[in-house]
C-alpha cells in the first residue's frame, strides 16, 4: 500500500497544479508521467529515464540532430509553425532526438533556445558528453577543444536541463504506440531494462544464438560499419515497443523502416535538417526539412557520423 501511494500522490499533486493553475504555461499543459512499464523504485529518479506524453497534440514533429546548428533549426520550426497555422503555441508539439549541441557552430543557442521554450527532447550521447565536462567528470582532449569550448559558457540552469533529458519519450498515435530514443532500442529487451548507453551510441547489432535462445546485442562495429555479421539495429527491430523513431545515423541518413524512422540527416556535415510529422488520428508520417546553411558543412564527417 505505501509503495503504490508513493507512485500515485506525485501524479496527483502534478494533476492539481496543472488542473488549477493551466493558464501559467498553457502551451505546455500536456503531463509528462514516468513509463508504465518502470519498475516503482524508477519513479523517484528526479530525471525519469523513460516518459510517457500524456494527451499529445494532434500532430508530433520529431526534429533529427541538430549539433548546434541553430539558424537551420530555427528555419524548420519556422515551417513547423506554418504547417500548425501560426499556432503561437505549436513547440508543444516538438520533440528533439536529441544531439542538440556539438559540432556546429551555435551549441551554446540551441541549448538555451530549448531550454527558455521548454522543448521537449530526449538525450543524446553529445548532450551526455557537454554535461560531463560542464560537470567535469568527462576530460577534453587537446583536439576536442573546439568541439567543447562553448561549454564553459553554460549556466547551471543549462546544465540542469540537459540533466532533465529523458532517454525516451512514449506517446500513443494512429492507435500504436511510439518512441522517441536518440539512438535506439536493442530488439528483444525490454523498455526499462535498455542501458542509457545503448539508447545513446547504439547502430548495429549482432544476432547471438539460434532459434527461440537466440538474443541480439549491441555492437560498436567499428563505428557503424555493417559486416560480420552486424547489422543496423533498425533493420531487424519488429516493433514490440511500437514505432521507434531516432537519431544518431548520419551516416545512413533518412532512415525509413516499418518500425522505426530515422532522423539524423546530416544537417552539420553539410546536407538538412529533418522533421517527421506525426498524425495523432491516424499515425501517418510526413517529412519536412530545412538545408544546412553552410556549404559544405561545420564539421568533418566523422567514421560513425
């Protein structure tokens, strides 16, 4: 009984705030409630690792990487507002794969255009990274400097938002349910026991065993490259979370599978910046982007990319 009162009473204080204070933040009046599927203990994490958006606007638009690239964020959620009709509350309905920051030449700006208008993202592995040196438990090598130069410039309020990141975002669309994860989910694990580490750098994944014993687990396979045996992770997901949509894949780029949707589009290295639409009614999927504004891009591409 104190153990399902302990679950239960954050949600209605939450609940009695939002039902008696709505006009304090009414573009974001939508509860953000910790995953079902968590175990009860994950409920007092102050940073949930796994969120459900609860009554979700009737369109969701997952915005790809976008590694500080701001000015072209900027002109995707100008388009983004057009397509919701000047709603001046339409950032309610955006959600960032995360890699908001590094790379590009504005980190520092998106990070804090994201906080002030309290868009909603998950984490990223760059995210993780820029909080680690902020926080100083991550150090810069020489060469990484100009990657993580702008961090010294965070405040702590930028530092508890990247803190704040989920690693996924649940909401229901066209009656199926959906995720939004930065790299992805290991095919046959379950949601609450994927690590923070796969759902951040994970892309390809290797079949272990045969038949019914038989298991995949994440791989690094030389930073993205297929062989051997390894296999974009993608490729082989069959949906028991949902549609997953993710980022993380520059290198793949567009990434279109009947279970999952990729993002990252490779806006840093030159090529756009992609959204998805999502229909909540019906769940179909529109593609909208903006060109990087650089030629040839910020930054070299990488192996993994």
């Amino acid at each position: 009984m104190l153990n399902i009162s302990m679950r239960v009473l954050p949600l209605f204080f939450r609940t009695m705030i939002a039902y008696l204070f709505p006009t304090l933040f009414p573009c974001f009046s939508a509860l953000l409630l910790p995953h079902p599927s968590l175990p009860p203990s994950s409920s007092s994490s102050p940073s949930p690792v796994h969120t459900v958006l609860n009554d979700p606007p009737k369109n969701i638009y997952c915005i790809g990487d976008i590694h500080g690239c701001h000015s072209e964020f900027l002109s995707l959620l100008s388009k983004i507002r057009s397509l919701e009709g000047g709603d001046p509350c339409y950032l309610r309905s955006v959600i960032l794969v995360g890699d908001l920051v590094n790379k590009g030449p504005s980190s520092l700006s998106t990070l804090r255009y994201c906080r002030e208008h309290r868009i909603l993202s998950v984490r990223g592995n760059h995210d993780v990274a820029a909080l680690s040196v902020y926080r100083g438990t991550k150090s810069v090598r020489p060469d990484q400097s100009s990657k993580y130069g702008w961090v010294s410039s965070m405040s702590e309020d930028d530092a508890s938002y990247l803190q704040s990141l989920p690693c996924t975002v649940s909401f229901e669309a066209g009656g199926r349910n959906h995720v939004v994860v930065h790299a992805g989910l290991v095919p046959g694990v379950p949601l609450f026991l994927q690590s923070e580490s796969d759902m951040t750098t994970l892309r390809l994944v290797r079949r272990v065993g045969s038949g019914e014993g038989g298991s995949y687990k994440a791989t690094r396979g030389g930073e993205g490259e297929e062989g051997g045996g390894e296999l974009p992770w993608a490729k082989v997901y069959d949906g028991e979370h949902g549609r997953v949509v993710f980022g993380h894949d520059a290198k793949r780029g567009l990434q279109v599978n009947d279970n999952a949707v990729g993002l990252d589009t490779g806006c840093v290295y030159g090529r756009e910046i992609t959204a998805v639409k999502i229909g909540r009614d019906d769940g179909k999927i529109e593609f909208i982007s903006s060109p990087c504004e650089e030629p040839g891009g910020y930054a070299p591409v990488s192996r993994g990319s």
